[in-house]
C-alpha cells in the first residue's frame, strides 16, 4: 500500500491530521504536485483525478478523495480511535457534518482561492491545466458561503466540545482546513468567537503533534 501526498496541500494535511490522530502508518511518497509531477507517469495514469491525496493498493485499486481514504483505512487498520464514529447514530452525526463543512465551506474557499489569486491562473479546477478564466465573484461568493456555514456552527459549538459532539471526528478535520482556507482567503471572522476558539484549539493539538 502507498499513500501519494503533497504535505503543502490542504487535502493532503486532512489526511495526515488523521494519521496522526489514529496512530496508523503507511508507507508516503511526496509528489509535488505546484511542479506538475501528478501530470507525470506513472501518477497520471494511476490517478485520473489528477491530484492529491490517492491511495495504491498492492492489488492495483486505486481510491482518491481524502474522507475515502481515512474512511478506508479506518476500517483496514485497528486503531483505538474511531474518527468516523463507533454507532450508526455516531456515524450520521459525523457524516452529516463532514458535508455540511465541505459543501458550504471547503468547496467554495478552494474555487474561491483558485479565482482569486494569481498563482492559481490556468488551474483554476483542481487538477487541471486550461485556460478557463478566474472569476473573482466566485471568491465572494465562496466567501459568503463560508459566513453562513460558520454563524451555524458558531451557535453549535456553543454547545458542543467539538463538531460531532465530545469527541474529535474527521468532521473536526475537514473544518480545520475551512478555516486554514478561510484564512488563506483573507476572510474576516472575528465575530464567531466559538468558531476561532475551536480552532485555535485543534491548532494546538495538531501543531503539537507535527
Ligand atoms: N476533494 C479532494 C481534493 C483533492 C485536491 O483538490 N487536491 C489538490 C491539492 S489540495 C491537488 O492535488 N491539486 C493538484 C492540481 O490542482 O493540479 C480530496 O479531498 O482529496
């Protein structure tokens, strides 16, 4: 088994958060994907997606997508901690939120990000080299999207130690990296006291570990 990563990319880290939070170790290989190398064979036949993170199987199977990833290796390796939850009630409760956080957020930031700043010019998609022009509206938008998403989740994590509840999930990852984006964007946020306190939070926790 070989796990393809780009330590920058902020798919990648959602990874890694996991890795080190679960205690499970596979073998890494860095492709640097600013230098093009996913373009490169044999990475650009293996995924066609074209980015990073993937997973290669010793039996060929190739699975992209970093909550496919942790999701499979959650259920391959044992590991006392359980990020995608333990009950079906668990499980929906994280789910539910994993997508919330990636739909309203993670997904507007990133085209956001990608239409905004120069360096993204002629990779505006993921995983794409054309010339589809950047449309700056999209980074307001994704940026008005984000708002919305975190004047909900600052009330919930009002009462609430972490996303899906007294425990850290994958969810807590995918919103770290919202924020880390919100960040990357330049979006102001100050307001949502309990969404800045999470955070700096799961900044700690995962800063310590790295
Ligand atoms: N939804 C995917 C996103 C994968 C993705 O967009 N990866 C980016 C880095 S964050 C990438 O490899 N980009 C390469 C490129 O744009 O050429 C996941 O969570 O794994």
């Amino acid at each position: 088994m070989k796990l393809y990563q780009f330590d920058l990319a902020p798919a990648s880290k959602r990874v890694t958060f996991f890795l080190k939070e679960t205690g499970i170790e596979v073998p890494i290989v860095q492709l640097n994907v600013r230098d093009g190398d996913q373009f490169e064979e044999p990475y650009n036949s293996l995924n066609p997606f074209h980015c990073i993170p993937f997973l290669e199987l010793e039996d060929g199977t190739v699975i992209s997508e970093s909550v496919a990833i942790c999701r499979f290796l959650e259920e391959t390796f044992t590991s006392s901690k359980k990020l995608f939850g333990k009950t079906s009630k668990e499980r929906a409760i994280i789910e539910m939120w994993d997508r919330r956080l990636e739909i309203d957020g993670y997904i507007p930031l990133i085209n956001g990000i990608r239409n905004k700043f120069e360096r993204y010019a002629g990779k505006v998609l993921s995983g794409t080299r054309n010339d589809l022009p950047q449309v700056p509206a999209i980074a307001k938008r994704g940026i008005d999207s984000c708002r919305i998403l975190f004047e909900r989740l600052n009330v919930h994590l009002n009462m609430s130690s972490y996303v899906a509840g007294e425990a850290l999930s994958i969810a807590d990852i995918t919103g770290y990296e919202v924020v880390q984006l919100a960040i990357a964007i330049e979006m102001n946020f100050d307001e949502f006291k309990e969404v800045k306190a999470w955070h700096e939070k799961l900044d700690r926790r995962f800063k310590l570990d790295e």
